[in-house]
C-alpha cells in the first residue's frame, strides 16, 4: 500500500495536511494527529481544523465556523464564503507539498477540496477519512470517489463490502470512535436503575443543529407533555452542544414539564449512563446511545429540499435495511423504530416511549439486539481505531 520511501525522506518530517469541515470530523481530526504523533515523532501539520486539533498542534487555515453549516437554505446563505474557503484549502494544500492529504467527513467540503488538489497535484496521495453515505444515498458517488481518493478509512463495518460491489476507492475498516470510548458511555452498576425502582429518566436530544432543533423541538415537547400525563414522575433531561445551550434553555423554560438542560461531552455522558429511555434526532447519537444500553425512538424531518428527492424516490438502499439508523445499518435489521417527516407525531411515540421506561419486552429486545454491535465493530488485534487509521495513513503516504 502506498510507494516507497527513499533515505532522504526517511529523515525529513512526515507533512500531513487535514481537512475537516466541521466539529465532529475535529473531533477525529485530533484523534488522528494525537496517533500520528506516537507512531511517527517527526510529523508536521497544516490544514483545517477547529479547537482540538488546535490543542494537537494545527494552526487552521480559518474558523470553522465559516463552513459549519446543513441544510440547503443555511449553506445557500454562505455560499460565497464556502466557494472561496475551497479555493483557500485547494492553494494552501498544494503549496504545502504534503506527503498525504487527509479529508474527514463534511464530504460537501472536503470532496470539492479534493477533487481540486487532485488535479493541481496528482502525486499527492489522498485519505478520505468516513465514508459518505453512498450505501444509503447517491451509491454513484462510490465510483465517482475512485478517481480522486486513494483510500478510503470505513468507520462502519459492512463499508469495505459496499464500495467493492459499487467500484468504490479501496476501503479499510478503521472502527468506529466510539469503540474507543465504550467505558464512558456504559453505567457503572447503580449509576442506572432498574426500570420501575425509582423515576424514570428519559433523555430528549432534538439534534446538534439549529435547523434540527427548529424541526424537532416543538413535537418532542409535545410528546413530552403527553408521556408526563401517565408517569407524572417523569425525569427529563435534554443535552445540547454548547452552541444550542442558550436557545434550548429558552424554548424548553416555556414547557409544562420540568426539563433541565445539559451541555457538555461530560454531562451528556453522564445523563446518557442514568437514562431508561431517548427520544432522539437521527445522527450518532443513536450510536452512542446504542452503545450506553438506552432505548431509542429516532426521529428526523427533512427540510423541502430534501424531502422532495425523497418524494421522487432518490433514497436508494444498499444494505440490507431500508434504515437511516447508524444501529439498524450495523445490525442489518430495524430494531430501532424511526419517525420520518409526518410520522413524528406525539400520540404514536409517547405510548412507545412509555414501554421503553417500563420493564418491558419491548425494552429488553431492544436492548439485547444492541449486545450485538460491539461484536460487529470491534478490532482483531487491539489496535484503536485512530491507531489503525494512522498506521493506513502512513501506509499510503509511502512513510
């Protein structure tokens, strides 16, 4: 995998130049650099990044802040400004003259960089670290990616399979992040207890995004109300990332239940290894709850541009699920009952979620099926997933 490395490379630094779009690919980013440092000493950085791969020694070319944006109308609104940090990347990258270009996530970003410096710079070896999801939309994109990435890091295990039989780039299973951090997210024994002894804890994650939160908040609140009416003793506790914090207080102070508001890695943790039941946005974070042992309902709304390709049937599945759930994708079966557009509707997911607090069979099936996941996403030979990756990084860059 990758060329060879001559003498006089052997004692220069390893150049790494890293392109992440948003805070979860900085959130790998760091990963990543933090095990790039132990396995190579001489390694150097540039690229984009935000505060933790700040903390690993990156200085960003800008904020991420002038990119960090979903949704059509939001990313129509910063156009100009995105158009023209592509550009910046592309110059900086090239100029640089890394050993290997590394792009995380934000495909949208990251891919229109990459196309470009691949044809600026064809002999700059190119990482695209997380998979787009061409195994559930646009699986065309797979074979499109061949041309301009030269490996592709899978944090899902099924994605090596997935772009072989689409023509993909050459994939590696690299592991999910969050195998690395299982101890966080697992209860301590009575950290958690059991459903019927004590409040019930439901946890209400209505997404990381205002455009999610704006969709979301107002039929979760609803949904809420209705669940409290027959377990009045209801505990309510709402995470949000720190950006959301003032909003989410503000909307959720006007609710007929009692819901404190978190915010934080640590704290969301903490409520994710208390809490009996969620009733959460689509993302990873059904991932992670998944993993913590805590029954989901998922719910999303699409905004009208999406929902429209939707409507003309532009979803096409690869996997064997018809799911847009990380633990229904990895299990390859709908374990974790989703809401889509019009289905989120408060008189069908309060009764869920109801069962879900109780001592159910419904909550123990779920449950048991989530055993499953880790077995599917752990690695062979001890190595973290940030380790693998930046071994695969290495490799391909020639180092």
């Amino acid at each position: 995998m990758g060329r060879q490395m001559s003498e006089e490379e052997d004692v220069r630094p390893f150049r790494v130049f890293i392109v992440v779009g948003e805070d979860s690919g900085d959130q790998l980013g760091a990963r990543l650099m933090h095990a790039l440092k132990q396995r190579y000493p001489r390694v150097e950085f540039a690229g984009t990044g935000g505060f933790r791969m700040a903390e690993e020694g990156l200085e960003t070319i800008f904020p991420l802040s002038d990119i960090a944006v979903m949704g059509l109308t939001a990313v129509l609104g910063r156009l100009p400004t995105i158009v023209r940090r592509v550009h910046q990347t592309v110059d900086a990258a090239v100029a640089a003259g890394p050993d290997v270009l590394v792009i995380i996530d934000s495909p949208d970003f990251t891919h229109a960089v990459a196309k470009r410096v691949r044809k600026k710079a064809p002999h700059i070896p190119i990482v695209d670290y997380v998979s787009p999801s061409v195994w559930a939309w646009r699986p065309g994109r797979a074979r499109k990616m061949a041309v301009y990435v030269d490996h592709l890091l899978g944090i899902l295990p099924f994605e090596p399979a997935v772009h072989e039989r689409l023509g993909g780039p050459p994939c590696s299973y690299v592991g999910h992040p969050l195998i690395e951090r299982i101890e966080e997210l697992r209860p301590a024994p009575h950290e958690r207890r059991e459903p019927g002894k004590g409040r019930p804890v439901l946890l209400v994650l209505p997404g990381s995004r205002s455009s999610e939160v704006g969709r979301l908040l107002q039929p979760f609140r609803q949904t809420v109300e209705r669940l409290a009416v027959d377990i009045p003793d209801l505990e309510v506790l709402l995470p949000t990332v720190p950006h959301m914090l003032e909003r989410v207080r503000t909307e959720v102070a006007g609710w007929a239940v009692d819901a404190k508001v978190v915010s934080g890695e640590r704290e969301k943790f903490t409520a994710f290894r208390r809490a009996h039941a969620a009733l959460a946005a689509s993302g990873t974070v059904t991932l992670e709850l998944a993993i913590a042992g805590v029954p989901i309902a998922v719910c999303y709304k699409l905004d009208w541009f999406y929902r429209r390709l939707k409507q003309i049937n532009r979803f096409v599945p690869i996997v064997k699920t018809s799911s847009m759930v990380l633990p229904n994708i990895i299990l390859g079966r709908n374990v974790v009952p989703e809401f889509l557009d019009d289905e989120v509707d408060p008189e069908m997911l309060a009764p869920l979620l109801g069962d879900f607090l109780g001592d159910t069979d419904v909550r123990a099936a779920q449950i048991k099926a989530f055993e499953e996941i880790e077995e599917r996403m752990v690695l062979d030979n001890g190595e973290t997933p940030s380790e693998r990756a930046a071994r695969i990084v290495g490799e391909v860059a020639g180092r």
